[in-house]
C-alpha cells in the first residue's frame, strides 16, 4: 500500500488503516487506483478530501457516504483546522499530478513546515511554474519512485503513443485489444479515436465511469462500433488471444512501463507509462531543491540518487506540536468513534445432575468394594460425591454420562462393569447423542467420552422411583436429570439442560 502517516502531524495521506492511526483526523486521497485506496470502502465512518473528479469516482466505485467526502478545488489554498479551538491551521494546496484523472499533489504548510507528497505523478517542465511550486521551499518532499531506475528509459508519453499508433497501422485489417487498468491512460485512448476515426469499445462499467470524468464522449459499450476495443489488462492472455484470433485476426497492445511476461507473438507491451521517468525525477528533485526526501514506494531504495540534489539547508528534525494540535490527535471524534456493542449478561442455569449426599450405607459399599483395605482417598471422594474411575459400579453425580435404565426385569442395585457394559452396549450406538431403543425401555444420555469400560453409572427404574428414593432421599429434592420415559422424543442433545431444567421446574415432578 502506497500511503504514508505524516509525522507530527494528525494528518494522513492514501492510508486507510484506520486501527494503526487513531490520531488522525486530516485523511486525504490522491487518486482512486487500488494500491492507493486499500482499506478505503462504503464503511468508512470519517472525513476525507480529494479532488472533484476523484470525488465523484470514490462515490461511485466505493459507495463512500457523500457527507464524508469533502472535494477540494485544485490549485487553490484552503486552510483547514488542526485542533478543536481554532488556533492551529493547515494550508492544503492541491496540484494536477498528471498521473489519471482527478490525480493532485498535495502541498501542506504548517507548524511542522512545508510539506509536499507528490502520490503518483508524471513530470513535466512546465510543473514547477505553477503558482504553488513557484520558487517554494520545501522541507519533506514525498516522492512518487515508481521508475526510479537509471537502467530504465522511458519514452514520453507522446512517444509512446506514436509507437502505438504505428503498431494499429501496420495491422490495418485486425481488432487491437488495449488492456488498461480500471481508470487511466483516457488522454491515449482518445487521441487514438481521434486518428483512427473510431470509436473506443468498452465495457457497460468503464462507459458508466467515464461519463463521470467529462473527457470528449468517443466512447461506446456496443460490440462491433469500432475495432480497437479496452479490456482488462488481466484479460490479455494466451488463453483469450486465442479465442478472439479464432474470430478474427487481433493483436493486444499493453501501455505499461512494468516488466510483463508475454506468451503470445501477438502480444505487444509499449512502455507507456503515467509515471514520472528516472530522468524527469532527476530534474524534478534538482530544480525544486528539498531538505529532505521520503519515497512513496517504501519497497524501493534509491534516496542515495538524489542526495546531490537536496537543499543545503537542514531540514526541521524536532518538530514541536502545539498543545491544541496534541489534545485534538488524542481526543476521540464522534465521526471516527465506534461504540462498542453492549453484550448482555446471560447466565445459563446448567443442572449438574442429582446429587448424592454421602451416607454410612453408600461409604461402607466403598469400603467393600476396596478389597484391599487401602480405600482411604477413595472413601473421601466419595464424600464429597464423587468416586475415582476404578469403581465404575458405585454410586456417583449423574450426568450426560449417565444411562438411565427402566427395564420390566428386576435387578439388584448397584450392578456390576460388565452388567453395565452389556446393557450399554445395546442401549447406545453412537456418543453425543440421547437414544430411545425399541427393543428395551431406556433412555440414554451419553457424550462422546462415553464407552462401555466408561460407564458411570445405571439406575434400576421399575414402575416407580420408590426405590430409588428409599436409597438416595436426597435425589428427591436436588435439581435432578432424571428424565420420565414420556418425555424422551422431545430431548435433543444440543439442548439437553434446558429442557431438564424446564421439565422440573414446572410440577411434572
């Protein structure tokens, strides 16, 4: 992403990051091509300014709210605040970047000095002649370094484009596909409609936004209205030359200084390009003179080129902000304020089974069942109501783990592993789940950590609970999960515990 946080300053450029700057308050757009809007979308809760054109464009790509965006008029100084009270201003000029349409330099002068960022742009002499950069001194100088390469030699963009005019003349009888970017390069398409005596063919989509940029109407979206036609620049590919020379002949001309890989001989790349040359950055630096220079394009290095060029003057390196301008970058904004969601507090009620209080009766069957005496630590888990995994035939909590059996058979309580095992076996198929079998009156309620060496726990139900409640008087009165057989076809496992708890809150029990 090519945007930058100005140091010092509340002010941001192409940076849309809104969690990485929460002391912003200034945000500007240069242009509206992707690498300079990432982050920027129809959300966007803040101010903003650009240029018109660009204005109109970031409404209609990105549904941007019309109350955020705040156009300003190219060329012209406009002084915006820096704090809540009025003390501290900014002084925003916007220049013509010659780069696409609504594409502006953005010259800032203020307590931090005066601050030029170029964002992307295409050099030309007659540039520092504009009023604002008239004899300007400048002490950061943010640099469009795209093809800051001295091996590379760009054209111009008039010699470009008579390379590609003369490349439509010696295929008089093909259709020329031109890939473009989405915005971009118009000021070429309609020179060549204007030599050709063509219209330029495009997209329903491109059509709806160049309307939008009140460029000479040369345009049409009907196929078959002229022969050189604009499509997207991923769209020129073997795959598609192809297609389109198997229904008449056609060659792709691709306007872009970037390397690109061709795998079709009727491919042609001209080195068109809306970025300043390494010569003209050259003569760009040299005759405007800054103190210092930050490039845009982060990835590349190449400040060393340019270090003949600077001013002799040092550049401010400790910039003092005002303590207006510090409470306004520290104060949270109503337009950039995002209200936390208020979570309401839901307490579920999750009932933990029927409760067994410990009695002589239940501690001594522990006991009996340590055969070797040693059922200390046992014994005290037992009091306070649960046992260790190795008594898996004595008296625990109930819980999901727990199968509640009510057979026409009688048997003695508690049954033994492998009773338990044998009745488990047929009484559940599968874990995480409450199972009513045919072929026997049970109900089952299990999770998947349940296995028949697992099993807990079996409760021996006749026609009545008296049993039970002769052994365990305690489970009469504990929040029980002891589910009556009428109501098992309406459990469902992802909603167990309430349907229990409403069950036996009510007078069902």
């Amino acid at each position: 992403m090519n945007g930058t946080l100005i140091p010092n300053t509340p002010i941001a450029v192409d940076f849309w990051q809104i969690r990485k700057c929460s002391h912003i308050r200034l945000f500007f757009l240069s242009h509206m091509h992707s690498d300079h809007t990432m982050g920027l979308s129809s959300t966007w809760k803040n101010p903003l300014y650009c240029s018109p054109v660009t204005a109109r464009i970031l409404k209609h790509k990105l549904q941007v709210k019309n109350k955020l965006i705040n156009p300003l008029e190219v060329g012209v100084c406009h002084m915006l605040p820096l704090d809540d009270c009025g003390i501290e201003t900014v002084a925003v000029t916007l220049i013509d970047a010659n780069h696409c349409p609504g594409s502006v330099m953005f010259l800032f002068e203020g307590y931090f000095g005066t601050i030029l960022y170029t964002g992307d742009f295409r050099y030309h002499s007659s540039m520092l002649s504009y009023p604002p950069l008239r004899n300007l001194k400048v002490d950061v100088l943010y640099l469009d370094n795209t093809n800051c390469d001295p091996e590379q030699r760009l054209p111009s963009r008039q010699e470009a484009t008579e390379q590609i005019k003369e490349l439509i003349e010696r295929h008089p009888h093909h259709d020329v596909m031109i890939g473009l970017y989405s915005i971009g390069k118009e000021s070429l398409l309609v020179d060549l409609a204007k030599t050709f005596q063509s219209w330029i063919v495009v997209s329903p989509q491109r059509l709806e936004l160049l309307s939008l940029l009140e460029i000479e109407d040369v345009f049409s979206s009907t196929h078959g209205d002229g022969r050189i036609c604009v499509v997207e620049q991923s769209e020129v590919n073997y795959h598609n030359m192809v297609k389109w020379n198997s229904e008449h002949p056609t060659i792709a001309i691709l306007p872009t200084s970037r390397k690109v890989k061709v795998w079709h001989k009727d491919i042609h790349v001209v080195p068109y390009s809306d970025h300043s040359s390494y010569e003209e950055l050259i003569e760009f630096v040299s005759q405007l003179k800054p103190s210092s220079i930050i490039p845009v394009v982060k990835t590349k290095h190449c400040l060393f080129h340019f270090r003949p060029y600077l001013s002799s003057e040092k550049a401010i390196h400790c910039v003092e902000i005002p303590d207006s301008v510090k409470s306004f970058m520290t104060c949270q904004k109503v337009e950039s304020r995002v209200e936390p969601q208020k979570l309401r507090a839901s307490i579920k009620r999750v009932p933990l089974g029927v409760q067994f209080e410990p009695t002589e009766t239940n501690l001594q069957c522990v006991a009996d069942l340590d055969r070797t005496g040693k059922n200390s630590e046992k014994t005290q888990n037992a009091k306070r109501g649960t046992l260790s995994p190795d008594y898996g035939e004595a008296l625990i909590p109930l819980t999901e783990s727990t199968v509640l059996s009510s057979d026409t058979k009688d048997c003695t309580f508690p049954l033994t592993v492998s009773e338990i095992c044998e009745i488990s076996k047929n009484a559940f198929e599968m874990p995480s789940a409450i199972s009513s079998p045919q072929d026997m009156n049970v109900t089952v309620i299990s999770d998947s950590s349940v296995l028949c060496e697992k099993t807990r726990y079996v409760i021996n139900l006749n026609s009545s609970l008296d049993h039970m409640y002769k052994t365990f008087p305690s489970a009469r009165i504990s929040s029980g999960s002891i589910l009556p057989h009428k109501k098992r076809k309406k459990l469902d496992s992802r909603t167990f515990f309430w349907q229990v708890e409403r069950y036996f809150t009510g007078s069902h029990f």
